[in-house]
C-alpha cells in the first residue's frame, strides 16, 4: 500500500515534466532538428504519458489516510501555497479589473457622445480597441490534487496545454461514486494524454491539449465489491480497469506493535524535497508559457528487452496462455511497464537514456500488478451472499452488545441489566439488518457465523432448562468483533 502511495505521487510530478518514446514507430512529437543537422527519415517514436492509474484495496484500518497524509505531505503544502497566493492575486485582479471597467465605461459614453454629436470617433474607438486588448486576465488556482469533481469541472481545469492533475483520494468511494466517474471515457482519454475537445452549452469552446492526468484510489473491499458489480461491464468493457495497476496488499493488522523506540524518518525528507522540487519546475515552466516535457528514450538494450517483452506477451495473450484470461489488462501491461520505467528514472534524476536495470524493476513492479488484476477480477472474487450477510449480522451484533455492555454500566439504581454475551435469534431477525429479514436471508448468514466461531446456538437460558421451540438464542463468542475475510 506504502509502495502505491509513493508511486502515485512519482506519477503526478513527473508527468507533467516529460514523456516517454516507446521504441515502437507511432503518433508523437517529431525531435526538432537544427539546420546543420541531417534530417532522420525514420518515422517518429510513439510518444507516451507517465500518468498512471492506480488502485489499492485496504480493509478499513489499514491507515490508508495516515499513509497518504506522509507520503503526498509535499504535494499538499505545494496545493497550500498554491492557494494562498491565489487569494492574494484575486485580490490585485479585482482592483485592476475595477479600474479597467472604469475606463471602459468613459470610453465607451465618450465614443456614444461622438457619434450622437456626428463628430469623428476613429480615435476614441482605436482606443477603445486598444483598451478592451487590455482586459486584466482571471488568475487560475491551479491544485494538484482533486477529488470530487464533474466531468465539466475536470475538462475546465485541463483547459490549456499540457496541464497536470491527479485525481487522489485515499477515501476512494468519493471518487468512484463522483460525477467524474459517470464519463470512464473522457478518463481513458485523460490516461492516454489525447487532447479533449469541451463544447459548452453557453457557445463557448475549448480544448484541453495533451492533458496529464493520473489517478490514485484507495478503497475498502465492500465498496470495490459494490462497484464492481454495478460497473464492471462497462469499465471493463472500454478498458478503465485494464489501465490501473491493482493491488490488494497483505494486511499488516495484528503486527504493528509498539516498540517504544521512535524511529527515523532516514529517506522520507530527501524524497519530499525531491517532490517539491519537480513541483516547482513545473510551475515555471507554466510561467514561461507551454509546458515543454522532456523526452525519455530507451537504451539499446533496454529497447531489445522491451520489445521482447511486448512479443512475449502477445504469444500469452493466445487461448490457453498465460494471460489469456486478462487480456485487457495484458494488452495495456507493455506500456505501463515503460510509464513506470519512465517514472523511475526521471524522479531519482538519472541521466542519459532509459537503462535495462530501471526497465526491468519496473517490469518486476507490473509483474506483480498483473497477478493483482487478475485476483481482483476473477469470478470467484464475487463473494457468497450468506457469507456477505454474516458480515453485515456479525456488525450489527457487536454493535448491540457494545451498547447493552454501556447500558450496564451506566444503569439507574433499580433499572435492569441485560446479558451482553446473548440475543434471542427471533430479535435479531426482526430487529436486525433490514436485508437480512427477506425470506431465505437470515438462517444461511446465522449459520456462516456459527461456522467461523463467532457464535453458537443455545436454547437453555434459564435455570438450566430448555426453552420451548422457538426460544433459540444466539450466544457470542470473543471471536464477535473479528471481521469475516470478504476477500484475502
């Protein structure tokens, strides 16, 4: 999960900075050759992003907020001083806007007076030109971090050329459930850095010209689960899924004990100065006008590598192969491997061509990615209805002796207690989850509990004796408050 987090946002500063040349001829941007030069006739490499998509599936208290509040600390502080010295420009650009519409407006009366009085008004409307050319320019806050944002607010923050964003959030649920998510196309359009065509319904028009957008989200499994189910045939359909690189990380819960020894933060601090140093490259490269990206070109033998590992995959990808039940995702492996490659190398400053060590660490990193993908992906991911309902019993139960236990101990003199360790089978199906009380829902989610342990089934409550049929209760063992493995 920590590796995820630092990926994405090596992705975000470096993808505004330049790009990568795939070794394959291709659509992309001609090296500019100076007059003494010959002229290569070679067609052109295929350019191509370091935007990255990535999504990690964490069990709620994993740390996923404190893990991205350390690791994109740099970026926020960036985004803060972003913001303060919006506030200040706002205010100066009022105050010259004020004083502009002011000279527009006697402009504009003096030119209207003129031509009433039938005078010549060639020069006050040379100058009213003039003026309106003049027009103070609304600042732009610019933040590198988004998070619930429309399909419209997202094509109006790319506006321009070559503007960098991320979409993070490490609540993924806000993403996945935005506005944003209702067009996957615009954001497939987004990773691959095609220029996006905006008609408003106001007349108005733009373009957002090879835009930089990587997207990182880290969400429980419940809620990948419920989209998943509610998505997966388009997202998978048009290929959003197959441009994430997926992980669900092994917990850590249960190990992370407390030593009482601080520890030192030995690399974080060259890390974020290392981020922010390519953040404010960024912005004056904004300053001086297009941001001009460098281009990352493959060595010799990182490009014969390459290529074998393209050829290598596409034999695999054939039926029966050992990709051949994720070919989406497979089909897209090849040039995530150079992103990531690209990434490596810009951010940790190497010189000179792309080297066959950081190509194959980044091959190593997808190598891993892939298998992700296909676990997230597999049809028997799909987890039992009884087995997601006992979950939903096994929370409600907890939370009812939590109260009843408070219940006790805060009590009246006189009021009666009540048995914290057991609850009458019948209350909870009637009391309990309402999804639990349709027919054929509570037994089959009673009986998965039993079978983990984490209740059992008891009808002698009372002096040793058995109640009458019905009189079933459901007694909680200490397992109640450990959450039922939805996944890994």
């Amino acid at each position: 999960m920590v590796g995820m987090a630092v990926l994405s946002v090596k992705a975000l500063v470096c993808q505004g900075l330049a790009d990568i040349a795939l070794p394959i001829p291709g659509s992309g941007v001609h090296k500019v050759i100076d007059s003494e030069e010959e002229a290569d006739e070679s067609p052109p490499p295929r350019l191509t992003s370091l935007s990255l998509n990535l999504l990690s599936v964490a069990e709620s208290g994993e740390r996923k907020t404190a893990v991205y509040r350390v690791v994109a600390a740099a970026i926020y502080a960036h985004d803060e001083a972003r913001a303060r010295a919006y506030e200040s420009a706002i205010k100066e650009y009022e105050a010259d806007l004020s004083v502009w519409q002011s000279i527009e407006r006697g402009l504009r009366r003096k030119l209207v007076k003129l031509s009433q009085d039938g005078e010549p008004c060639d020069e006050v409307a040379a100058a009213l030109k003039e003026h309106n050319l003049k027009k103070p320019e609304r600042p732009r806050l610019r933040r590198s971090i988004r998070q619930d944002i429309t399909s419209r607010a997202l094509t109006e923050v790319l506006h321009g050329d070559g503007e960098s964003i991320a979409l993070m959030s490490d609540e993924g649920d806000i993403l996945l459930h935005g506005q944003s998510m209702k067009s996957l196309a615009l954001l497939n359009a987004a990773w691959d850095g095609s220029s996006l065509p905006v008609d408003r319904a106001d007349g108005k028009s733009f373009i957002a010209r090879n835009p930089r957008v990587t997207t990182s989200l880290q969400v429980q499994p419940e809620v990948f689960r419920a989209y998943r189910k509610q998505n997966e045939g388009k997202a998978r359909g048009i290929g959003y899924f197959a441009r994430f690189l997926m992980g669900w990380p092994v917990s850590t819960q249960g190990t992370r004990f407390i030593t009482g020894y601080e520890g030192e933060w030995k690399y974080l601090p060259q890390f974020h100065a290392r981020v922010k140093e390519l953040l404010e490259e960024y912005d004056r490269r904004l300053e001086a006008g297009v941001p001009k990206r460098d281009v990352i070109c493959f060595s010799v033998e990182a490009k014969a590598h390459w290529v074998q590992l393209v050829n290598d995959t596409e034999s695999m990808m054939q039926e029966g192969g050992a990709f051949s039940d994720v070919k989406d995702a497979a089909a897209k492996g090849c040039e995530m491997i150079a992103r990531i490659a690209g990434i490596l190398h810009y951010f940790s400053a190497q010189t000179g061509d792309l080297t066959l060590d950081t190509l194959e660490r980044a091959a190593s990193i997808m190598s891993w990615h892939i298998e992700e993908f296909r676990y997230l992906m597999r049809p028997e991911y799909e987890v039992p209805q009884a087995v997601e309902d006992a979950e939903k019993l096994r929370k409600y139960l907890y939370r009812k002796r939590k109260e009843w236990i408070q219940h006790n101990a805060n009590r009246s003199l006189g009021q009666k207690s009540i048995d914290p360790n057991s609850m009458r089978s019948f209350e909870a199906h009637n009391r309990g989850p309402t999804q639990l009380r349709k027919k054929g829902r509570f037994r089959p989610a009673l009986d998965v509990l039993v079978e983990q342990g984490i209740v059992y089934l008891d009808h002698v409550r009372e002096y040793g004796k058995p109640h009458a049929k019905g009189r079933e209760y459901i007694c909680f063992t200490g397992r109640l408050n450990c959450p039922l493995q939805l996944g890994r």
